[in-house]
C-alpha cells in the first residue's frame, strides 16, 4: 500500500465503534471486504484512506472519530431519566438511543417556533395535573380531550389499526407523536425495545411523545398511553412503561403515576368490572379484556391484580405464565425481522411520515411550499437528501 494512501486511524476504535453498536465483524463485512479483513484491521493492520472512509460508514460514526487517540465519552443523555428511582441511567446509551432523541428535540425545535410565527396558543393540555391528584381524573381528562370512548374501540379491527386511530387523535390535539423502530431512516441502525419504549418532552407549544417501533404492537398502545400522562402532568423524560419490569421500588414516583394513569386510561375501572367476569378463567377474562380494550395481557392482568379481581398468588402463576407465552412470541417477532432484512423488504413511504410525525411533515411540507422553510432546511429537519424531499412534496401534492 501506498504510505501517501495509508490513513492512520486507531485501530482500537474500531472494536469500540463495533462494541457501541452490538456488532461483529461478520455484520459489517460486504463481498469485496471480508469479515476477516476488518478483523486484521482491528489488530493494526494498515488501511487505505478508501477503506477507512467505508469503516466509518459502516461503523455509523464520523470519519475523524477513527483517528483519535481515545474512544470518546459517551454522549450525555439530553433529557431526564425516569426508568430508575435514583434518575441514573440503566446502562450507556446506544448511539442509535441517542440519536433518536437529538432528532426529536431537533423537530421539536422547529415546530414550536413555527407555531409561535404562526400565532398559536399554547396546548392547554399539557401540565394540566400533577402527580398529587387523583389518577381517575387525570385518565378521564385524557380519554375526553383525545376521544377515546366504547365507540372508538368497537370501530378497530386489530392492535395496529387501534394505534394509528390513537396516534391520529392525539396529533389532533396539539401533540407531536413520532414513531419508529430505527435512527433516521436507516433500518440497518434499528432500535432496542429492550433499551426503551420511549420518552416524552414536555413543552406548552410543541409537546412530543416517541414511540419504539420494534416493541409488540399492544405494548407500543400502553407506552403511547403513558408518555401521554407524563405530557398531562408536564414532565419530560425516558420511560420505562412495562408495567410488570422492574418492582415498583425500583421506579420513579412519576413513572409509578403515569402507569397507573396509562391503565385507567386503556380500561376505566368501571368498565373493567363490567367486562371481568367471575364464573370465566383468568385465561378468557384475560382475552376479553384484551379484544374489548386493545391492551395487552399483562395490562389486564395487572388491572385484575390492582382492582383486587384476583388474589396475588393467582396474579403471579398467571404473570409467569404470560411471560413465557410473551417470551415465545417475541422470538418468533425477531426471527420474522431478520428474514425481512435479510430480504431488505418494505416500503419507504408507507411509514415516513409516521416516524417524522404526521403533524410535524405535513406542517414542514406546508412551510416549504409557502416559501418559509428552504428545501436544505427541510432535508436536515427530515434527515434525507434534497431529492427526497422534492419527492415528498410531489406524493403530498398528488394526495
């Protein structure tokens, strides 16, 4: 190799590039670079400047970054942690977690001074409680601004068509909802549910809730439902939605209020015990509930627990149950995920502007055609090139 080509890169920051984002060698290799020549360039191996230009773009990091003389420190999470009680965060943020919420607070940004150009009141919503009031109430509040009712519920079909006519409600109410399972729009840098199932940030002009994707469908409606408690109480912050993780000690006052919120809120105590039937097994109790309300198992199972419709030793034998059944069907989710990567299948547009928000694109859009948002603004804003934005602009236009 020529000296004048050879980029002297740290080969230590390749292991740990590779190590940030849960990656083998294997993974990042293509036809031309073997998954064996990443690992000699690991072990000091000189590269070629081309070479390392492909790492970085590989790796998901800046070309500069493989030169420097120590891994740098790991970025700060932006906004408060509230999946433990002490506010420390579980484990080092994934690049890719990070990611997620600069975009958010990027686009947030946008649309709040877009608002206040416009002229716009404040969302009276949000902040409207505290954690000191009753949670029937602040549940009530929610379902009444949003219109969830028997109505609504009885008009879906299945878990995914319940949660985009939620999401639509609450975007109808003043508030950003973004949901996506990847960094931007590059499904190779996929989100862990693992890691969490979302966040809220609080603002009185541009309130915002994320969504992960890669979580089941009935848990993504509980995790909509609780970052829309934290935005009614005006708390921004990372979420651990499960209701049945960690024990309660474990969890933030907030965290604990916005569960309980989130479960009155999918299933009313008073319709609970209407629904819940004594002479039936848990098992079909458990079902009903779930086809009636569109929450998942463990959200009923947790209600029967909580409304003393079981006692607890029946509520454990049942948790463990539903969490090797979960456990199961998780399995077979990932196994479905990998085979559609493999066949790099699904199309662009179906979900663009649900990852970017519907309320945030189709305000974006209109600012661009009206001249006050520049296309290389609106290409950062959406993290695509110009050209797809010209292209999104044609398919509203034809809508």
């Amino acid at each position: 190799m020529d000296d004048m080509n050879v980029a002297y890169i740290n080969p230590r920051i390749i292991a740990w590039a590779m190590a940030q984002r849960n990656l083998i060698p294997e993974q990042l290799a293509t036809k031309t670079v073997t998954a064996d020549k990443i690992r000699a360039w690991e072990q000091g191996e000189p590269i070629s400047e081309d070479q390392a230009e492909f790492l970085a773009r590989k790796l998901g990091i800046p070309y500069l970054v493989l030169f420097l003389a120590d891994p740098p420190d790991p970025d700060p999470v932006p906004i408060p942690d509230l999946r433990t009680r002490s506010g420390k965060p579980i484990a080092e943020p994934s690049p890719e977690f990070i990611g997620v919420i600069n975009d958010a607070l990027m686009r947030q940004d946008w649309f709040r001074e877009h608002k206040l150009r416009q002229g716009k009141r404040k969302v009276a919503l949000v902040g409207r409680y505290t954690t000191k009031d009753s949670v029937i109430d602040v549940a009530a509040n929610m379902r009444s601004v949003i219109g969830v009712d028997a109505e609504f519920r009885q008009g879906c079909s299945n878990w995914e068509q319940f949660l985009r006519k939620l999401i639509k409600k609450v975007e109808a109410a003043g508030i950003l909802v973004m949901r996506s399972g990847v960094i931007g729009h590059a499904t190779h840098r996929r989100l862990d549910a693992e890691e969490f199932q979302g966040f809220a940030i609080s603002d009185p002009y541009a309130p915002l809730v994320f969504v992960n994707d890669t979580d089941a469908r009935a848990a993504q409606i509980f995790t909509l439902a609780h970052e829309l408690a934290h935005i009614w109480i005006g708390k921004t912050g990372i979420s651990n939605a499960r209701l049945a993780g960690r024990s309660l000690g474990e969890l933030s006052t907030i965290e604990r209020f916005c569960n309980r919120v989130a479960a009155e809120f999918l299933v009313p105590e008073r319709s609970f015990n209407i629904s819940w039937q004594p002479s039936r097994t848990i098992r079909d109790n458990l079902e009903r509930i779930q086809r009636h309300f569109w929450v998942s198992s463990l959200v009923a199972l947790r209600r029967a627990y909580d409304l003393k419709r079981i006692p607890y030793d029946d509520f454990k034998t049942a948790l463990d149950a539903e969490y090797a059944r979960y456990y199961a069907i998780e399995q077979r989710r990932k196994k479905r995920e990998e085979e559609a990567k493999k066949k790099q299948t699904g199309d662009f547009w179906s979900t663009f502007k649900l990852r970017n928000s519907v309320l945030f694109s189709d305000a974006l859009a209109a600012s661009v055609r009206n001249a006050k948002t520049t296309y290389t603004q609106a290409s950062h804003l959406l993290g695509v090139t110009i050209a797809t934005v010209e292209k999104f602009l044609q398919r509203e236009r034809a809508t």
